[in-house]
C-alpha cells in the first residue's frame, strides 16, 4: 500500500490534503459533480470566476472541439460575489474542502472589492486573480498583459484582504520570469499557470468564426507542453509556490508539472471528459512517490534533473 | 447520476444515416424517464476528447438504447462500435417530459431524430394520443412503427413529399389544432430549434401547454461548464440564464425567450 506517502502541500498558505485542485470553470462550484466524485477528496476547489455583479458571459457557441482540446469563449458568466457567498459556497464548505475564488473585474477597484467581501467568509482558502481571461473585453487579460500594470493590481488587492493570493498568468506573454516576478514582489503568496491560450477557429463553409464571441482560450491535452515549459520557467524565476494546470489528463501529466516546479496542479478540461480524473491523478502521484522513494509528494517539487 | 462503462449488446442501421445501439447499463437505466439524456464518451478517437449527448430512445430491462444520426467525427466512430465494445456512459441526466398530463389529448411533435425520445415517452404515457413526425424526407423517417404498436393517430409529413403530407411538421399541427376540441391538448416536441419555437408559438396562440426538449451542443452534461446555456423567462416576467444540459433540456414553451 502507497498510504504512508505524506500528500500534503502548502500553497503559499493555501492548506491542501493532497496536491490536486480543480481549475476554474471547468467544475462549476462543485455541487454539479457531486453525484459522481468525491469533492472532499479533493485538495483544492477553484470556482468560477466572479466580479462584483452578476456577468451574463458571451453569446453561443461558446466551445468548438479541435485536436488535442477545445476553444472556449464562456466569458466568465457568473452570479456575482455576493451570490456566490449566498447560493453556492455553502456546499463547499459542507465538503470541507479549501476553495479558491478565481475574481476579476474592470478595473482595480472592483478586484479589490471582490476581494475584501470575500476576506474572512468561512471555506474560502484563497484568491486566484484573474488577469488574464482571454474571453472578455474590458477587464481579465487587460491587467495581465504588462506587468507594471498587474503588479499595481497586486498590490490593490493586497490591502484588502488577507486572503492567501494567487495571480492567474496568462501564457502568451514574451517572458513569464517578468511577470512571475513582478507578481510576487507586489506581494503575490502564489502563481497559478497558465490560462487558456488565445485561438480561433473558422468554418470555411459560412466563412465565419465558429465562436459567437470570434476568438477563444485553447484548453486541453495539445497545450500540456507549453504549460509545462512556462511552469519550469515560473518556478526558477520566484520562490512563491506554483499552481500549475493546462492539459492534464491523467497522472502524468501532473507529475510532469511538479517535477518542473509546480507545487500543486489543477485539473481542468479532463473533468468534462472524466469526471473522475482528479481522482485519478491524487492516486497515481502517491503511487509513483512509493515507487521512486519520495516520502511525500512535496519532494516532487522541483526535482527535475538537468 | 451514474458513471459506467456500458457494454454494446448489438447495433444496426435503422437507414443509411440513422443508427440503433443498444447499451447495457442496467445503473442507468433504472432511473432513466422520457427526455433525458445520457453523455457518451466515444472510444478510438485520439484527437476528439469531448462527450456527445443523446436522448435516451429507451430503457427497459437494463437496456439503454439510443437513435442517432451519424453527422461528424464522433458518431461516425461511434458507428464503428460493435457486440463486445464498450462505451463511456454518464446518465440519465437532465429533466424529462412530465407524464401527467390530465385528461388532455397528448400531441407529440418530431423533427427528424428528435422522434427516438418521444418514442420513449409514448410508451411511459402509458394512454393513446396524436405524433406527427416530421423529415426532410422519406429516408428521414423513423420509429413510426413504435406508435403504429402502441394503436397511436400517427400523421407525417416530409419536406420533399416523399412520404406522408408535403410541408412541415407544423403544417400537421396546425390541422391537429384546428381541429374542434373541448380542451386544448398537451404538446411534447423534439426537434430543432426553428421547429421548436413554431410548436411553442402555435401552441401558446391555442392556449395550449408545450413541452419542448432543446437540443444544443454540450460539453460537461452536468451543469459546470456553461457552454449550453439558455434565456429562460420566469413566470413573473423576469429573465434567468439557464443550462440546457442541468435545467433542461425540456422546457415549457413559455420559458424559452428566443
């Protein structure tokens, strides 16, 4: 049996039972798949991203299947915070298991008033800044492109609350030591990497973009390596904690992420396809710390050979 | 909810595009109701990852089967399935037809494939009534000899006139409808959206209820993901965004804001 391997981890003050969260928007707010997983399993839950008033997202179609994936363009539908504290966090909090709040806006002071309503309510564990949303127009991708601009965001958001935070970093930027750095020196507990990455996709019969917004965020297996390249790249620029996600779809594939640096992985796109792959992945990390000797799951981190 | 691997009994070609797979799933079965709808995962394809949904044709004796066109890459390869092979099954899911439908005459209202469901639900009605069927064209119609079992009024109509009345399926109805009637019936339909939203209108101006089971692209199944999302109006006049795949896919006509 592989139960002595200690799976604990600490996300810059994020407590997590074991390292595997699910990434935001792609679990809902855990209680659509409670008839099929165990959500107190899970080390982390990240919820849909929210702003201050509820948001109606993007016209459909919002998601076209391509190789390896999907493009989405959901634009961040939401209930509000508010709502989101009333209607859905008490099924979390029942689960009992640390909820990180993915929160955007229009402009730094919406973040920082999300932020500071959420400070202090029971079950949420942390704050995963959204700045870099592909799907919305103002707000989201707008504070993640430049990292003065983000870093200013940060720290707005810092004064607010206390709450653990961890800015989203968007993967289609000219160098992620830039903005992993700026992020923790304005005061970031952790990273989360990386967002969908920009796409499109054309019907050649009509001519038209197949998204009703016209471009998406590309999710799934075929970004896997680029996600893997720009974790190991995050990790050797910050001493901040590493929340990795992009193309997981089995134990592999999260491994491979904590060996690059990532102290923790999220599960996105896989959970439409198998619910149970977060699972999956919890299993097949304590099964390969028993077999390569690492007594906890934490020494994985970073323990790549070059 | 159920997650399961389901083994293919057999499957066959109804027509040259429309095929039969009979699914054991007994876990699915059990719980299934008329309307429903279970989320495939089709094996073999390497490249496409996502569920495909489709209406539940039937569920008896632990036996799940399902009607469907071959329109793209999944049901191509889920064609190829064969006695022995199994399949991803998550199911039932959604909200079905309700069954109750007092002492008025039940109307079904099929386009195309959306008959499989309907088929369904005549059986659990468990009372006689009216299906009109509708399809582009003889080859497009199917089950018809399911009601013709359960002694129902069957009428239908192809677009090019090769089988049954030359028009649209609402060209039926609006004959069903104008017929002289004590109470106005309960209508079921299962179609595309353009379909759809005709039945709705035809029924709300006979002052009939309609019961309208949407059929869009999905990508979760459970309610997560908003990719099948839907304007839905309360009965106090107010707006909602509902998920088709969680809070449908059937809906009273009046719900729908299209």
């Amino acid at each position: 049996m592989v139960n002595d391997i200690d799976m604990g981890v600490d996300l810059g003050g994020i407590p997590m039972k074991n390292p595997v969260a699910v990434a935001s928007g792609t679990f809902g707010y855990g209680c659509e798949y409670a008839g099929l997983v165990d959500v107190s399993r899970l080390g982390a839950v990240t919820v849909k991203g929210v702003r201050l008033q509820p948001w109606p997202g993007n016209p459909l179609p919002r998601h076209v299947e391509v190789p390896g994936g999907m493009v989405n363009a959901i634009g961040l539908q939401g209930p509000g915070v508010d709502g989101l504290i009333r209607d859905y966090l008490p099924f979390l909090r029942e689960a009992g298991v640390p909820v990180i709040v993915n929160v955007w806006g229009t402009s730094e002071a919406e973040y920082a008033e999300v932020a500071a309503r959420l400070d202090g309510v029971p079950g949420v564990a942390g704050i995963e800044l959204n700045v870099s949303c592909p799907n919305v127009k103002e707000g989201g991708h707008a504070f993640g492109a430049d990292p003065c601009v983000m870093a200013s965001l940060v720290a707005a958001v810092r004064k607010r609350t206390r709450l653990p935070l961890m800015p989203k970093l968007a993967p289609n930027v000219p160098s992620i030591a830039v903005f992993a750095r700026a992020a923790a020196e304005a005061g970031a507990d952790a990273l989360a990497l990386i967002n969908t990455i920009p796409a499109m996709v054309i019907d050649i019969e009509t001519r038209r973009p197949v998204l009703a917004n016209g471009v998406g965020g590309l999710s799934g297996p075929a970004i896997h390596p680029v996600a893997v390249k720009l974790v190991w790249e995050a990790s050797r620029a910050v001493r901040i904690p590493i929340l990795a996600m992009g193309g997981i779809s089995g134990p592999v594939a999260a491994i491979e992420f904590m060996i690059a640096g990532a102290t923790a992985v999220a599960v996105g796109t896989a959970n439409f396809i198998d619910p149970k792959t977060p699972l999956r992945v919890i299993e097949g990390i304590e099964a390969y710390c028993a077999r390569h000797g690492f007594a906890a799951a934490r020494a994985l981190t970073g323990a790549i050979q070059i | 909810m159920i997650d399961c691997n389901a083994r293919v009994i057999e499957q066959h070609r109804l027509t040259d595009d429309y095929l039969l797979l009979l699914l054991e799933a007994p876990a699915v079965t059990v719980s299934a109701h008329p309307g429903q709808f279970v989320h495939v995962r089709v094996t073999g394809l390497d490249d496409a990852l996502l569920r495909r949904p489709f209406s539940i044709y039937g569920a008896d004796h632990g036996v799940l089967a399902l009607v469907y066109k071959t329109v793209g890459r999944g049901t191509e390869q889920l064609a190829r399935l064969a006695g022995g092979d199994t399949v991803s099954v998550i199911g039932p899911l959604g909200n079905g037809f309700p069954l109750d439908c007092g002492d008025r005459m039940p109307v079904l209202v099929a386009g195309g494939y959306g008959v499989a469901p309907l088929s369904y639900l005549a059986r659990r009605l468990g009372r006689r009534g009216v299906v009109l069927v509708g399809a582009r064209s003889a080859a497009d119609v199917l089950c018809v000899e399911d009601f013709t079992e359960l002694e129902w009024d069957i009428r239908v109509s192809t677009q090019d006139g090769s089988r049954g009345e030359r028009g649209l399926v609402t060209d039926l109805l609006d004959a069903c409808l104008a017929a002289p009637s004590a109470t106005p019936p309960e209508i079921y339909a299962c179609g595309p959206d353009g379909m759809l939203r005709a039945v709705g209108e035809r029924a709300g101006a006979a002052g009939a209820r309609a019961w309208l089971s949407l059929d869009k692209h999905m990508v979760c199944g459970v309610g997560a993901c908003l990719a099948c999302v839907q304007r839905l109006r309360r009965a106090d006049g107010t707006e909602w965004i509902g998920r088709v795949c969680h809070d449908g896919p059937v809906f009273e006509a009046r719900e729908i804001v299209w």
